[in-house]
C-alpha cells in the first residue's frame, strides 16, 4: 500500500474517484475512503468530482450546493455549505418518474434552482451578488433526490462528502419562471410539497430565507467557492441551491408536488 506521505495528490484523486465510482457500480457503500487517499483540502475533494465525472464518462450540466439551510447542515453534520456536481444523465424533467433504486436516503429537498445566460471565471476578487446575478438569464425550481457513497453520512465529514459529490443523486428541473421575479424577493418566496402515496398524504413548508437566508446568497457562495479554485461557470450551466425545507421522506409509489408562491410548480413520482 502506498504510503500516505509519499501518496501524491494525483494518487489520491485517482484513488478515491476510483473507490467511489466502484461503490456505486456496485451499488454498495462504504465506511470511509482509502486512509492514505482522503483528501486534505477542499480542492483535491472536488478534484475528485471532477475526476468521477471523467470516470462516469458524463458532461456537468449543472452544479448543487448542499447543507445552505440549518436542516441540511443537521443532516449530514457539517457546518456550512457544499458544492457538488449535477451530471447529464441524473436529470429528470417536471412530472418524470425517477427511480429510488441505488437510493440510500430517499429524500426529496425543494430548490431554488438559477441558469446561467453568460459564464462566470475563475478570479482572485470575489464576485458580487450583483455581478453574479447579472449572468443569471431564467429562474426555475427543482427536486433533488440526493443520495451517498457512506454508511453513515453524518460521520464522514466535509472533505469526504464533497469528493463524495457533495450527496448529489439525481434531480428533476422545472421550467422557467414566466411570470415577473425580482431577485430581492426570493428570500420571502414560500413553498409547499405535497406527497401523496402508500404512507398517506403528508404536507412540508418551506421558504426561501432558509437556504442561506437567501438564495442568491447560496448561489454566489457556490460561485465563489468554485472560483477559489480555478473552477468557472459556463452559459448554460443551472445551480440548484439547497433545500429550503427539511428534506423529506419519499418511497416508492409516493407522488411529490412542490409548490412556489405562484412562480412555479414541479412535480415528480417515485418507483423501485
């Protein structure tokens, strides 16, 4: 085995993209990363996104933040927000039945989701709310269904859990708002989900504060942070930024619709 000390940081990118790409082959999960192979820094845990990604052979379609409200950052105990990849073959249309298999939180979590009409560079200065929402062109909203690569998500810790794609699973993308939004008013943008299925009919609230108090807020966080490390945003690109809920529970045959203060509504169902 190779040895910590000597293991270069290529090394250890390439062996825990390769140990989580396995993983999910295998659909299966695991206590914790090589030891030798953890990532020491945030960038070398996205490198490995970016090298599973490569792996998975799929282009990045978009990009989600996970744990920008309290309920998230409970859930998988860190202490702030997490940038992950959305991959091109994990995104679902509004009304799709995505399938829980391979699933092991089964959780639905309500989005404010923003594309990108220009690109973003990396660069030394941080951007601006104001400059970021500047190359926003379309609001939509979303379901992430998320999901991890550990047996125990509470106990695997930042670093891990970004390599680990931040939870990233599967999404469904509603369309774009159509009707007038400003984005000083999202924050007060309340939501509600609806499910309906074999445990009965249960109904989750939510608003738009709680993802970072704001979600241009979790939006410009996310630029930043991939911005810090060489990492930019291209036209076309979408940013779903955290659950403005508790996330919630989901089974098969279970129908989910979500509901955003007259902006918009997207829905889904879940099979096996």
């Amino acid at each position: 085995m190779t040895d910590v000390n000597t293991m270069s940081s290529t090394e250890k990118i390439e062996r825990c993209a390769t140990t989580l790409r396995q993983t999910v082959l295998q659909n299966s999960v695991i206590d914790a990363l090589p030891a030798e192979a953890v990532p020491a820094t945030r960038a070398e845990a996205y490198a490995v996104q970016t090298r599973y990604a490569e792996l998975e052979g799929q282009p990045t379609v978009g990009w989600k933040i996970a744990a920008t409200s309290e309920a998230g950052q409970r859930h998988i105990n860190v202490d702030g927000p997490l940038g992950g990849r959305v991959l091109s073959d994990r995104v679902h249309a509004d009304g799709d039945a995505v399938s829980l298999s391979g699933n092991t939180m089964c959780l639905a979590e309500p989005e404010f989701v923003f594309v990108l009409g220009s690109g973003l560079d990396p660069r030394t200065n941080p951007y601006t709310p104001d400059e970021v929402m500047e190359a926003v062109t379309a609001l939509h909203f979303g379901i992430e269904l998320p999901s991890t690569r550990f047996t125990d998500v509470t106990a695997a810790g930042a670093l891990q859990l970004i390599a680990d794609n931040a939870c990233g699973h599967r999404f469904v993308l509603g369309s774009a708002v159509r009707t007038t939004w400003a984005p000083a008013d999202l924050a007060a943008v309340s939501m509600t989900a609806d499910v309906d299925g074999p445990s009965g009919h249960r109904t989750s609230e939510g608003v738009g504060r709680n993802v970072l108090g704001d979600p241009v807020a979790a939006l410009t966080w996310l630029v930043n942070e991939l911005s810090a490390i060489g990492i930019g945003l291209v036209p076309g690109d979408f940013i779903t930024t955290g659950t403005c809920s508790e996330p919630i529970p989901v089974e098969p045959g279970d129908s989910l619709t979500t509901r955003f203060d007259g902006l918009g509504v997207v829905t889904c169902t879940f099979v096996d």
